[in-house]
C-alpha cells in the first residue's frame, strides 16, 4: 500500500525536532508499506535542516530524499520570522498550495491512502483534497485540537475569524474521514461530544521512541554523590512556561550547590532565558538542540528528568509527550510537574509528580534526596513502561491494522 502522509513541520531524524511521522512510517516500511512523507522546506527550526533554510525557495520545487528508507517530499515555503506573523500564515498557505500543484501532477505517482496531519488544518486539508481528487481513503491525523488549541494557549477569540475558518475545515475533515488517529488519548471526547462522530471512528497512536536507540545498558550514568542533575528537552517557547521554573530555582541552587537545571532546545525564547540564567546567576546551563539520534547520549548524563506543563483546560484530554516518551526510553526518573488526564508517569510509578509549579522546589528536594536505587527503580519502571507503550514497531502495527480494515472496507463497499 502506498501512502501520502503531509505534515507540515514533520522532520527527518537528522535534525532536533519532530520525528513522529518519520517512526511511524519507518516502521510501516518494515511491514511492507510504502510511505511518503510531505513536509515543508521551511518552519521555525529551518536553519537547521542540511541544505539551509532557504532551498526550497532556490529550488523552486519540491525535492524527494530517502532517509533509511522512508521517502521525504519537501514542498518549497518562504521563510518567516515569528510565529503569529503573516510570513508564517504565508508559509502555512504555501506549502498547501504547493502540496496540492506538487501532488496532483502525478509525478510522484499516486496513492493508496492519504493522511493529512495538523499542525495547523490548513495542511491536512491538502490531504483531505487530494484524497478526494484520487478517489482513496482519507485519514485525519490529530495533534492539536483546533480550534481549541490556540483558544487556549494563544488566548485567541473563539470568533476570530481565521479560527472560524480552520474550526471549518476541522469539523469537515472529522466528519468525512474513514479513520481519526489522534495522539492524545482521550482527544476523541472533543469531537463526539462537539459533532456527534462515532467513537469506533478513532484510533489512539501516541508518541513513542525509538528503544533500539535508548539502551538501559547504554544510559547508565557515573553516580557523583554530590552532583545532580536535571534535564528538560524540547521547545523553548511560551507554551513550554520555563520562566515559571526558572523563578524557582534560585533557592534549590542555594540549598543543593550541586545541582544543574540542563535545557537542551531551541526556540524564540532561547536567548531570554540564558540572558536570566546569567544575570541572576540561576544553576541553569543552556544546550542547543540535537538530532533524535544523539539524544540518548545528553540524556546519560541526566540525574533525572523535567516534564512541565503549563495550566490548561487542553490537558483533560491527557497528553502525547515526545520529551517524556524519550526520558522513559532512557530510564530516567521524570520530575512531572502539570496537571492532566491519564498521566503516564502516575501510571508507571516512574518518577515523582506534583500538580502545579508551586510544589515544584518541594518536589525537586526529594528527587534530590532519594537514594541512588530508588532512583534507579523509578527509571526501570519507566523503561518497562515505555516498552509496553512507546515502541515505534508496536504502534505502526497499531495503525496498520486499521488502515487494513479501512482498505478492506471500501473494497467491500464498491468505493474503490
């Protein structure tokens, strides 16, 4: 089976970022499917990919790369700065348009399935166009909930006109696709509850990680009875609120002279908070971002693990954590400070959870003081977790059997 799969920031494994799709459909390929994945040659991390930020708009056409199999399709975007600029609304528009002109020509062929994926709706509409131009199933992938997400975070109007239009668009695309595959597993509650969709019309595939990578024997680390340190990896934005830890932090540094808070990421608000870390002289160290497969390496280093999530009503739908799939991957013990639904550290026994940022210092404090086995403990507890739960080969044959069941389905029905 041949199967389109656009996203628009999905990255190949070579680059920090996202590689959810490029797992997934690595995983597929074993299995004998044929995946091609449709991203953008540009978002906010495109400095970073192999050939600069800007060679999508020196091309001026799409460029087909095969990482360890798995085919990426970059559609050529302009570049902007800032994410709620109109260079990124530009963008988003682009690589729409483009996917669409690119895809439809049938010079890449022509699929079997299409799944368009969000981030934002405007790039998995293309799927859901050019599912329909085919004739072939259409899945609807789900990563944010729109348009609740920027409603949220972004404390935009729910009458924005522009959320009115992807709230369009999504309730379309829920509505007419074979199959929903969300990431977070209670997600579906929004859209039985808002449309009415059937609840056997979703599929839970969550973010996982690559175990092969993260070998227990591999991240054992050189106990120092005097050194802690603590890792938080990821986005370095807004969403992400580490302004809040960072204002908690100047006590813990000067009860424990041994700990470290190590950020390793990138993002708009990377300079502002090495700029804080230096003035008021926080115990923090600042890292740039690193590529999936050289994560296992930062990660031995760590003590322990920081996942922090901002208050947010999203959270009832529980969570979907690249960074909190890697730390269990790694067996790490996680310090989880955030209130959700179906938390999988409580879940696991592997680590120590507090509900807000005001328990974080007493929280820390005991990860701290807890013995060198316990610690151990909690982190082989999350390795078994993660085992169960994260394994890329598990989830893709998750999701091949219901693109399976789709395929037959229509053969059945005389659809294709």
């Amino acid at each position: 089976m041949k199967i389109w799969w656009l996203n628009h920031h999905a990255r190949p494994p070579v680059v920090p970022g996202i590689t959810r799709h490029y797992s997934l459909a690595r995983s597929l390929g074993k299995l004998g499917y044929q995946v091609t994945v449709i991203a953008s040659s540009f978002d906010h991390l495109g400095t970073m990919l192999p050939e600069g930020p800007d060679f999508g708009a020196r091309l001026g056409k799409p460029l087909l790369r095969d990482y360890d199999g798995v085919d990426f399709l970059s559609i050529p975007t302009p570049g902007y700065e800032g994410n709620s600029s109109l260079g990124r609304l530009w963008n988003m528009y682009s690589f729409y348009s483009g996917a669409l002109k690119a895809l439809k020509s049938e010079e890449h062929g022509r699929p079997d399935m299409v799944i368009g994926s969000v981030v934002h709706t405007w790039g998995a509409f293309a799927g859901y166009r050019l599912a329909k131009h085919f004739g072939v199933p259409f899945v609807y992938e789900l990563r944010d909930l729109w348009p609740l997400t920027p409603i949220e975070i972004g404390s935009y109007s729910k009458w924005h006109p522009f959320l009115l239009h992807l709230g369009f668009l999504d309730r379309k695309m829920a509505q007419e696709a074979d199959l929903i595959i969300t990431a977070a597993p209670l997600m579906k509650e929004y859209y039985i509850e808002r449309f009415g969709i059937p609840e056997e019309k979703f599929l839970w595939i969550t973010n996982g990680a690559d175990l092969d990578l993260f070998r227990p024997s591999n991240q054992e680390k050189e106990n120092s009875s005097n050194k802690f340190n603590l890792y938080y990896t990821g986005a370095l934005g807004m969403a992400n609120g580490l302004d809040a830890v960072f204002d908690r932090l100047e006590e813990t540094g000067d009860r424990f002279p041994g700990f470290r808070l190590v950020v390793v990421g990138d993002g708009p608000l990377k300079d502002h908070l090495r700029k804080r870390a230096k003035e008021e002289q926080l115990p923090v160290e600042i890292m740039d971002a690193v590529a999936k497969k050289d994560l296992p390496g930062v990660l031995k280093q760590a003590d322990a693990c920081l996942v922090y999530l901002l208050p947010s009503r999203l959270y009832r739908f529980g969570i979907s954590l690249n960074k909190l799939a890697d730390y269990m991957a790694a067996g790490k013990p996680v310090l989880f400070i955030g209130d959700c639904a179906e938390n999988p550290v409580l879940k696991s026994n592997s680590g120590i959870v507090v509900k807000d940022i005001g328990g974080f210092p007493g929280a820390l404090e005991t990860m701290i003081m807890t013995g060198q086995e316990e610690k151990a403990a909690m982190g082989a507890r999350g390795r078994a977790f993660a085992e169960a739960n994260y394994d890329w080969g598990k989830l893709a044959l998750k999701a091949a059997n219901a693109l399976e069941k789709i395929v037959n389905s229509r053969h059945e029905n005389g659809k294709t």
